[in-house]
C-alpha cells in the first residue's frame, strides 16, 4: 500500500460509517505514541491534549485492551510496515460512564508515523457479541434437552412393560416437552411463569378432568434451566394423579399453589381423593418420583417432601432461587 497523508479527516465533518460516527482523529508516531488529537478526544473522555501525548491516552482504554493496541502498533511499524490497521478497544466514556468499543483505524504518514481515527462500534460489536451469547445459550440448551429425552427413553424403557407401553408413555413425555418448549419460546419479552406451565398443562388435560386442577401462586419468572425441571416433576405429578390418583377417579382433584419469600420458591402440590386409595405407598418407585426425590436435590439444590396418606399425595418443593421479586 503506498503511503498517504489522508488530511481531509483533519478538517470538516466525516460522514457517517455503516457501523458507527468517526469520532477522535490523532496523529502518532510509528511505535503508537500520540503526537496529536483532536477535541473530539477530549469531549469523549475528559482527557485534554497534553494528557493524551505518548501512550497517556491509554489511561482512556479498558485495562485489558491497553496491550493490544502497544502490540498492533508494533507489529505494524514493524513487519507490517506500509499497512494500514484496525484494532478494537474498549474507550471510557465519560458522559455515559462506561466503556464504549471503538475501532482505531490508523494509515501511514508520508512523513512516518501514523494519521488515524477512532470510529465508534459500540452498538455493532455489542450485537455481535450477543448474538454469541445467544449462540452458546442455544447450543447448551439443545444438549440438554436431548439429554433430558435420552434420560426419558431409557426410564419409560425400564419400567415399561412391552412396546405398546413404552410407545403411549414416550410419547406422552415427549409432548409434554413440547409443551414446555412452546412456553419458553415467549422470549424474554415474556417470561415464562409457573402460571404458564399449569395453564398449558391444564389445556392439555381439560377433555379428561375438566376444572379438577386448581393453582395459585405469583407471577415468578424462574431460571430457564429450574424452569425446565420444576416443569418436568409438575407433569409427572399430573402424569401420575390422571393414571394412579386423584384425577383417575370421580370427584378427585389436584390443588397446586406456590409462595416465594425469602430467597426460595415452594412449590405445594396436593391430591384430594374421596374413594381414598387402594394402595397408599406404592411398591414400585416410577420415573416420576425419582425424578423429583433425586433430580431436583441434585440439580437444583431442592429440599423435598413426598407423601401418601388416605386422602392421595402430598408433595412439597422447597427449591433456592434469586432474591425475592419484592
């Protein structure tokens, strides 16, 4: 690249850039050092002219950027001697209180050295950067939702006796992820609640027992993951009160409340069955009780109650979470 003297950035205004304003320009010397900068600097940072000279005008930058931009100019007065560059870095501004990403593009002067502007990115960069995080986000959720399928397969497996079994119980389990996929896709615009999840399983069963599942509680948004698996133990709850309990039964009915105070969610679920059960503990510990007495404990730290008396079940989550919404 032939050398140039780019003066036009000097003087007058510069348009606009696809990812940002163009904001300080400066002149330095080939190792970095500033020799020059414009008031732009100092409307951005506080920092006035004699401050900026040699490398004072990395006090401005993140202190994990400040090595990076020394390094870049190095390279480039060295082996990349002729070349132009761009760096990014991380600018303190001083209006807004915060570090704004800004690339430093900078061209070699005819008489050495370097002419230069700082280009504001922040926007740009900062969407990048989440579109990331969302990246990773999904990636984690997608294996732990096949983790969580696996698991179900070879639970409904073992305890299933023959194929038609194991086919209608699958199933079942895996609609009931498709549920709760459906809520969790609202976004953070809406938060997915316990209401959510009781509202969705409730319209899944309304043909089977209608009005006989009742829930309370506040509007608590939860953790994507303790979402997941207080949704999961909700419906092998109700999974188990349509086949075995309360809801299998003329009458009976299902009472889910929930309360939230001081830093733990408890999540109450309660049968009334009035012809009682046949079989108060029942011998075989199924895929849904195990999920709850040991998932929940190891998973999310859960403190958790699970009994049989005459009138059906009693299960209590005591679950840690976030401070209290209050």
């Amino acid at each position: 690249m032939t050398a140039v003297e780019p003066v036009e950035l000097l003087s007058g205004q510069t348009p606009a850039t696809d990812v940002g304003m163009i904001f300080p320009r400066w002149r330095a010397q080939a190792s970095g050092a500033w020799e020059d900068v414009n008031q732009e600097w100092a409307e951005l940072t506080g920092q006035c002219l004699d401050e900026a000279r040699q490398w004072g005008w990395l006090d401005c930058l993140h202190a994990d950027d400040r090595e990076n931009l020394r390094t870049a100019f190095a390279k480039g007065a060295g082996e990349g001697a002729g070349r132009s560059l761009k760096i990014l870095g991380r600018v303190l501004d001083r209006v807004e209180g915060r570090y704004r990403w800004m690339e430093f593009r900078a061209v070699p002067r005819q008489t050495g050295g370097w002419f230069g502007a700082a280009l504001d990115v922040d926007q740009f960069v900062t969407a990048l950067n989440h579109l990331e995080v969302q990246r990773n986000e999904q990636r984690h959720q997608a294996r732990n939702l096949l983790a969580t399928i696996r698991a179900i397969f070879r639970r409904v497996l073992a305890t299933s006796d023959g194929l038609d079994a194991v086919q209608s119980r699958f199933e079942d389990r895996l609609d009931a992820i498709a549920r709760l996929q459906l809520v969790l896709s609202g976004g953070e615009a809406a938060s997915p609640t316990l209401a959510d999840l009781m509202a969705a399983e409730g319209a899944a069963i309304e043909g089977v027992a209608a009005g006989r599942l009742s829930y309370d509680g506040p509007a608590i948004s939860l953790p994507r993951r303790t979402y997941e698996i207080v949704a999961m133990a909700l419906h092998e709850l109700l999974t188990n009160a349509l086949k075995h309990g309360a809801l299998g039964q003329p009458g009976g009915s299902v009472r889910v409340f929930w309360v939230h105070a001081k830093r733990t969610l408890v999540v109450n679920w309660r049968e009334y069955c009035p012809q009682g059960l046949a079989e108060p503990a029942p011998s075989r510990r199924g895929y849904g009780r195990e999920l709850i007495e040991r998932a929940l404990p190891y998973d999310l730290g859960a403190d958790i109650f699970y009994e049989f008396d005459k009138s059906g079940l009693s299960c209590r989550m005591t679950i840690p979470i976030g401070a209290d919404d209050d």
